[in-house]
C-alpha cells in the first residue's frame, strides 16, 4: 500500500515537471520563432528597399535612345558598387550627370532611377571612393536648386563640394546652305565648385579671388594675406581644398 502510494506520488511529480518543461520550452520556442521572423522581415525590408520601400522609381531612358546621340550622359558608362545610405547591401550604380540621376539595375534586370529622397541621399561610390550627397545649394545667379554634389573635402563639418554636368544638345538642321546640321550631342562642361562654411547654406564659389572676399568679408584681411603669399588656382581642385582648410583654421 505504501508503496503504490510512493508510485503515485512520484508518478504526479513527474508529470509537474514534465509539464512545466514543455510550457518553458513552448514559451522559448515561440520567443524565438517571432524574433527570428521579425529579423527575416527587417532584413528583408533592408535588403529590398531600393526596389519596394515605397518611393517611387522609374525606368531609365532607353539604350537606344542614347545610341543614337553623340557622347555620353554618364562620367562613368559602367555600373559600379555603391554603398546607399542605411541599406545594407552594396549595389550597382552608375551616375547620370545630365539628368543628375543614379541609375541601377533591378533584380528583375531592369534599369531603374532612384528617387530623390532621403533614403537615397548618401551614396558612395566604393571603389573610387567617391562620395555624392543630394542636397540644397544656391548657384552663382542665386538661383536656389538641389541635386548631387560630389563630397570633395570636409573638415569639422566644411565641406568643399564639386558637380559634374554633361548637357545636351538637340540636333539641328540647317536651313541654308551657309548652315551645318549637326546632330544630338551630350557635351561635358567644366566642374563646378561649391562651399558649405560654417553655419551658412551651400554656395557655388566665385571664380574670382575678389568674388570670394566679397564672399567672406569677415576674413578679408587674412584672405588677402594668403592670396598674396599663395598661388592659387580657383578652378583647380587641390588648391580649393587647400583655401578651405586655410578658412577653417
């Protein structure tokens, strides 16, 4: 008699402990399955946000179309790795500088345009180490614009900045015989340099030493000091870098 009562007692204790482990191992289990799904779909949130994230994107002029114009929208024709703001995955750019536009290749295989957007705003070209930024600056007539712009130096938040442009030019015919047509063409222009100084907006740099003191009236006597003492270029890239970090010391 005792002994069966030794059985049962035990046999109760046995199925407590064994219920209580299947609750716990239930509980962790469940934990773990939404944790690693909530990370499958961060992840995959992360990794498919250029193409699904929302912001619009649209298919890029056609190759043919380029074709049969002269020269090329593109500094570089290929696509390269780049590194997209918070997304994590590298992609494959590439840059269209006369549309100001990154261009890239969907997993589908076509080629499709980033918006204009934050989450696009910082990319980087990581084999050239190339860094574009879209952002708001005013140019030389004081037109307000914005666009990407090419992060060329920066020192305790100044930064020389530098745009590449290609425009283009439709075909023209000639209407007499003292005029020659002459067919669509994409053309390279200068590079284009601006400033961000301290707490002012983003402004594309004269091309005169005297435009820049007028720029800078607070630094007048020092500029004129360094302009005498310095040979400087204002259309060379270098020499920009080297009058900005005068300008921040």
């Amino acid at each position: 008699m005792v002994k069966i009562e030794i059985l049962n007692t035990f046999s109760l204790l046995l199925n407590f402990i064994n219920e209580t482990i299947m609750k716990k191992l239930i509980l962790l289990l469940t934990v773990v399955f939404f944790s690693v799904l909530g990370y499958g779909q961060e992840s995959t949130n992360r990794l498919k946000s250029m193409e699904d994230s929302g912001v619009n994107l649209y298919q890029a002029r056609s190759k043919s179309k380029i074709a049969t114009i002269n020269g090329s929208p593109y500094i570089i024709k290929i696509f390269t790795h780049a590194k997209v703001g918070t997304i994590i995955q590298n992609a494959l750019l590439r840059y269209n500088a006369c549309d100001d536009e990154f261009e890239f290749i969907s997993s589908k295989g076509d080629t499709l345009v980033l918006s204009k957007s934050d989450d696009y705003a910082d990319i980087t070209l990581t084999s050239m180490k190339t860094r574009y930024q879209l952002v708001n600056f005013i140019e030389k007539n004081g037109k307000r614009n914005s666009g990407y712009l090419i992060n060329s130096f920066e020192k305790d938040g100044n930064i020389l900045y530098k745009r590449q442009k290609i425009n283009y030019y439709p075909a023209t015919v000639a209407k007499s015989s003292y005029e020659t047509s002459s067919p669509a063409r994409y053309s390279e222009v200068k590079t284009i340099f601006f400033i961000k100084y301290k707490d002012n907006e983003i402004t594309e740099l004269p091309s005169s030493k005297k435009g820049i003191l007028k720029l800078y009236p607070d630094k007048k006597t020092e500029l004129e000091t360094y302009f005498k003492q310095n040979d400087i270029d204002l259309e060379k890239e270098q020499d920009l870098i080297q009058l900005l970090d005068f300008l921040v010391k």
